[in-house]
C-alpha cells in the first residue's frame, strides 16, 4: 500500500475522533455549567457561631479563675470568683440597716397608738364638757322665770350663771387640748419609705455577692483567657470570650448572579479545609439582604470586598448555612469552608 493510500484512509477516522472529542467535551461543559448553575457553589466560606465577651457586672479582685482555655464548659458553671468578702460586709450593712428601721418603726406603732389612744380620751373629755355646758344652760333658762314670782331667789340664778359660764370656760379648754392631742398623732409613713429604700439596698448587695461568681449564660468554649488569680476585675470589662457551642454556621459569599438559584431551606453540603473528605451537612437560613460597598460607608453593613477593582465583577453577598449536627472536635470559628446549595433537592 502507497504513502498516498495510507494517509487517505486516516484522515477521516481522525476527523471522527476529532468532533467525537469536540463533541464530547462540549456536552461536558454543558452538564458542568448545568450543575453548577443548579447548585452554586463558592470556596470563599468560613465557620461561625455566636459569642460573647464575658464581662464582670462588679468590681473586684480575682481570687480564683475556673477555666482553661478551650475548655468546654456547661450554662451555669462557674469562670472566675472574685473577692466576696467587701460583698459579704455591704450585705450585712444593709440587713442591720433594715433591722434597725423595722425596730423604729414597731417603737414609733406603740406610740402613735398611745397617741391616739389620749387624743380619744380629750375627745370624750370634751364631749362631756359640752353636756355640762348643756345642763348649765338648761339650769340658768329655768331660773330665768321663776326668779319674779318668788320661787327661786337672784343668788340661785347667779349661782346658776356662774355655772353655765365655768362650763363653757371648761369646754373651750377641753377643746384646745383635744386639737393639740389630735396634732400630737404621729405616723410611721417616713419611716416605712425610709425601710423601703434599705430593703432594695439589701436585695442590690445580696446580688453584687451572688455576682461575685461570673457564671456560664450558655453551654459553650472558652477562649481568649489571658488572666490570673490577683487580676483586678472591672465593671464591663471583657476578660475573655465564650463561644456559644449548640448552633454553628458556614457563612459563604456567594456572587449576586447565584443568590436567584438559592433559597432559605435549601439543602448544603460544607466542607472546611482542615479535612476536605469530610461532607457536613446544613441548610440556608438566611440570605444576605445587603453589604457595604468598599467605596462608600453603610449602616454597619457587612462589608465584602471584589476581586478586581478595574473591571465590574459580581458583588458577593452572605449566605448563613446552619450545620445539622457537625462533629464537635471539627468546629473552629474562622475556618475556611466550601459550600454547595442543593437548590430545590429536598432529599
């Protein structure tokens, strides 16, 4: 067979294999970006849970730190003790403080009672004056007309006279001790205001001393502990970080073009760095609804920068996927991640 026969007869098997591969590697291609517009996918994701700054309510001297970094601890245990002794003191200050007011007040009761209980006797006191000063008013009107006809002589009606007028001396007395009895009645309504403020200053101290124990708010890990027995503890200030352990989420930027083909309640497959082979699974629950452009400030927005500054790329925004169960020993907050959306796959 000739040079010329040979080449003939492979030509066209070559120009089959040729748009067999084209052909093949176009309907790859296809079925890649079919995937891939169906369930988005970024590398740009990492892991996160909630935290706290734990912060002394009070003032005082560390005595005894509970903690280790990374340590896992459960809500309601203790971190740190501080000094309780000035506590201790406040606490019975205030307690001898309400002591002494409740025995105030029990003293002044008994008086005001006795008081009152004079203030009634001037009452009656009077009230039998005014029925003397009756009966002498009476006498004086009865003698009047008798007194011409010669049944009763003028001495007896002066008598008589003189009578009603000594009633009448005897109940304007009466009178004006009785008022100033009545003044003379005290209460214990200052005093009972006065208990009512050292009884919130005793519930405000029994507080501070229970406070003296910073306890767990939530099951969690600490980190960031930088402290020791003898440090001086303030009021509001951070003395290290407790990560709440029971929720953790994949945050991943996604383009503006995917967020259409995904959903809250979509499925999510997330993988982290450290160990790729290992598939966590979650769901979305939020969609970011806004960021903060790198030229202009915002509302504290979250702020996700472009890639490139000299050509228009698509804006990244959050996605927060919760995981569903994730191996506790794999969890660390800043860890790079992958995420998947399984967009509209319900299995």
């Amino acid at each position: 067979m000739s040079s010329t026969d040979s080449n003939s007869s492979v030509t066209p098997r070559g120009k089959l294999i040729a748009l067999g591969s084209i052909a093949a590697a176009l309907l790859l291609g296809t079925l890649v970006v079919f995937a891939i517009d169906r369930r988005p996918r970024t590398h740009d994701a990492r892991l996160f849970a909630f935290s706290a700054a734990m912060a002394s309510e009070i003032n005082g001297r560390i005595v005894r730190v509970c903690v280790s970094n990374d340590q896992h601890v459960s809500k309601g245990s203790p971190l740190i003790v501080i000094d309780p002794a000035p506590y201790e003191m406040q606490l019975r200050q205030a307690r001898a403080q309400v002591a002494a007011l409740k025995a105030q007040i029990g003293l002044t009761g008994r008086q005001v009672k006795s008081q009152g209980s004079g203030a009634q006797a001037a009452e009656s006191q009077v009230q039998k004056a005014r029925e003397q000063l009756k009966y002498a008013q009476d006498t004086r009107e009865r003698l009047e007309p008798l007194v011409a006809p010669g049944y009763f002589t003028q001495q007896q009606l002066d008598e008589a006279r003189t009578n009603e007028s000594s009633a009448l001396a005897a109940l304007s007395a009466l009178t004006k001790s009785a008022t100033q009895a009545h003044q003379a009645v005290g209460d214990t309504l200052s005093l009972e205001a006065q208990l009512a403020g050292a009884e919130a200053a005793e519930a405000l101290a029994a507080r501070n001393l229970e406070l003296t124990t910073l306890r767990a708010p939530f099951d969690g890990v600490v980190v960031g502990l930088q402290i020791a027995e003898g440090t001086f503890a303030l009021s509001g200030r951070p003395l290290f970080s407790l990560i709440k352990s029971d929720a953790w989420y994949a945050i991943a930027d996604f383009r503006e073009t995917e967020l259409p083909r995904i959903a809250v309640g979509d499925r999510a497959t997330v993988w982290t760095m450290a160990n790729s082979e290992r598939a966590i699974s979650g769901r979305v629950e939020s969609l970011g609804s806004g960021v903060q452009s790198t030229d202009q400030d915002g509302p504290d927005l979250p702020k996700v920068g472009r890639d490139l500054n000299w050509v228009v790329v698509a804006q990244r925004f959050p996605v927060w996927v919760r995981l569903d169960g994730p191996p506790p020993e794999a969890m660390h907050v800043g860890m790079t991640a992958s995420v998947k959306v399984h967009h509209g796959d319900s299995r």
